[in-house]
C-alpha cells in the first residue's frame, strides 16, 4: 500500500468517485494494458526474428570479443574474479565444468591413466 500520509494526502484533497465510474475506468484502462503490453511482445518478437536479441552488439555497444565471451566469463570479469570454477548444468545433469584462472579459461583432461591434466 501506498505511504500512509500519501494515502491519507490524497483522501483528503480528493472527492470519493463513484462506483460504477470507478469500475468503467478500471476496466478502460486494463484493455489498455493488455494492448500495449501485447505490442511490446510483438515488437521483442520481431526484434528477436531480425536479429536483434543483442541490442548491445547489435548497436556497437559491445565488441565482438565481449560477445562471443562465454556469460560465466564475462560475470567473473565484470564482477572481479581472478578465480572461479564454473558448472554449467541443464535439467539435473552437470553438462561443462571448467576454471577461470586470471582470467582466463582453464579446463581439465583426463589423460589414458584416468589422471587429471590442465589445459587452456
């Protein structure tokens, strides 16, 4: 709810609507809602056909390097992580696992004798 000294502000300096207007308006301006938030899903919709998902590379704001930086990166550069070890799981099953050591990515092998070998 609103503060209380705004609501009781507006009670104050307001006159009561009545209820029949006060329903017709609230109906008015729900379809108006749901028109505007209909086209701002068409117009995602169209943005996401064209092309256009990215609007941040697709206006120059990021660079190619920084778009095809995988998101665990990116996050560990933005938020100044040197070290990190990142999962990356779908459903209930862990898909990737790899470290981000000084920025940079790590991942691990298994060799032949089932030992772990670091790779970049």
């Amino acid at each position: 709810m609103l503060f209380r000294w705004l609501h009781k502000y507006i009670r104050r300096n307001t006159k009561p609507i009545p209820g029949d207007v006060a329903v017709l308006w609230k109906r008015r301006l729900s379809i108006a809602y749901a028109v505007l938030a209909w086209n701002a899903f068409g117009l995602f919709v169209y943005s996401l056909y064209q092309g256009k998902a990215d609007w941040a590379h697709y206006y120059g704001l990021k660079s190619d390097e920084e778009h095809s930086m995988p998101p665990a990166r990116a996050w560990a550069n933005t938020l100044g992580i040197k070290n990190a070890k990142v999962v990356r799981i779908s459903g209930f099953t862990k898909v990737d696992e790899y470290d981000i050591v000084d920025g940079e990515e790590v991942r691990k092998k298994e060799n032949e004798t089932g030992k772990e070998e670091l790779s970049q």
